[in-house]
C-alpha cells in the first residue's frame, strides 16, 4: 500500500498561479498515471489539443468548471475516399463530475471560468507513447502526426509515410503555438501570445 497526501508532493508551476503534482511516483503506480492539476482562470490543462493512442483518459473535477474542446477524426473503414470527415465541440465539467477520453479522441481542457479549477487527470496505461496532434502531414495529408518529445525540441513525425518536421514556435512572436478548434477550418494553430492563427503547424525547414 501506498498513502499521499496530494499538498504534500512538489508541485510544478502551471501558468503564473497553478499547479501541476503528479501522483504517479508517489503512489508507484503501475498501470495509471494520476496528476493533480490546480489552475487560475485561463491556464490549459495541456499545450492543446492532442490525443493518445494508446491511453485511456480520465479527468474528475473537483472545484471549479473545466471546458474541453474535443475532436474525433472519423476515418473511413472502407478507405474509399481520401475525405476524412471530423466532429468536435465544446463540453463544459462541473464540480462533481468527470470525462472519459478514449484513445485516438483529441481533446484540450482549460479553465475559462473565473475561478479557480481543480482536477484529477487519470489515463490507463500508465506511460503513453503515441501522442498525435490533428495537423495534416505536409508530405503525405495524412490527417494527424505524431509527437516525438526529443532533448530540444518537438518533432511531428507523420505516422504513414515517415516524414518528420521539428515544430517551431510563432512566427511572428517566437512564443509557443497550440492547436484549437477553428470557425472555417476543422482545426486551427494558433499563438496565445500574439493572437497570430495558422491552418497548419509554421514547421522549421
Ligand atoms: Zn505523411
Ligand atoms: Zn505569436
């Protein structure tokens, strides 16, 4: 048996007022990853939106409302056209209550609320290594690509034809991009320093 207490692990800064503890260590967990997350008005619980392959995700809101943007490519079977239609949407979790990811759905959670927001973030199994964002591939239009965390930086791998890009941050601002819903597009990438909006990742040549 393993007891914490969640005040008690080392919190990582989120944003200029929250925090991140990851319970995961603590616990020693085997087949779960647990982090709690506290956040001041406008942090994000992740750098946009992403999906795991090969994770479950679970998030409990304890205080608070948290709003998640979520978008499902919706691939067809029968791979009888190169159109991949999609659908996302905006979900708002109060206090009390919880959302399930399952593995391949995108999704981004924020507090957009004015008041603080606390979560509980689960996935299964513990370590995810297939994380995708929804950008199209520059070689191939395959309709997302595949994270890879190096020491330095963040490369986007195409996971049907190979082709790697490094990411790049704003253009315009140098500040780090996230990928969002968009109004004319399915998805957009935009700066949150500088407002500048792309239809897909500026990737580095
Ligand atoms: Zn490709
Ligand atoms: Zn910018």
């Amino acid at each position: 048996m393993e007891h914490v207490s969640i005040d008690d692990e080392e919190p990582n800064a989120v944003g200029n007022d929250g925090d991140r503890r990851s319970l995961s260590e603590p616990l020693r967990t085997t087949d779960v990853a647990i982090n709690h997350y506290r956040l001041a008005s406008g942090e994000e619980l992740s750098g946009g939106l992403h999906a795991h392959m090969d994770q479950e995700e679970v998030s409990v809101v304890i205080e608070g409302e948290a709003t998640f943007e979520t978008f499902t490519l919706l691939r067809d079977a029968d791979c009888e056209s190169d159109e991949t239609t999609s659908e996302g949407g905006e979900v708002t979790v109060g206090a009390g209550e919880a959302i399930r990811f399952a593995p391949g759905e995108f999704q981004s959670g924020a507090n957009e609320s004015d008041d603080e927001l606390v979560v509980l973030a689960m996935g299964a199994p513990r370590d995810s290594e297939d994380v995708r964002i929804p950008a199209d591939c520059p070689e191939c239009s395959h309709d997302d690509m595949r994270l890879e965390i190096g020491e330095s930086a963040l490369t986007f791998v195409c996971p049907d034809c190979g082709a790697e890009r490094v990411s790049q941050g704003c253009p315009e601002c140098g500040h780090e991009l996230r990928v969002a819903l968009g109004e004319e597009t399915q998805t957009v990438v935009v700066c949150r320093n500088c407002g500048a909006e792309f239809e897909n990742p500026p990737f580095a040549e």
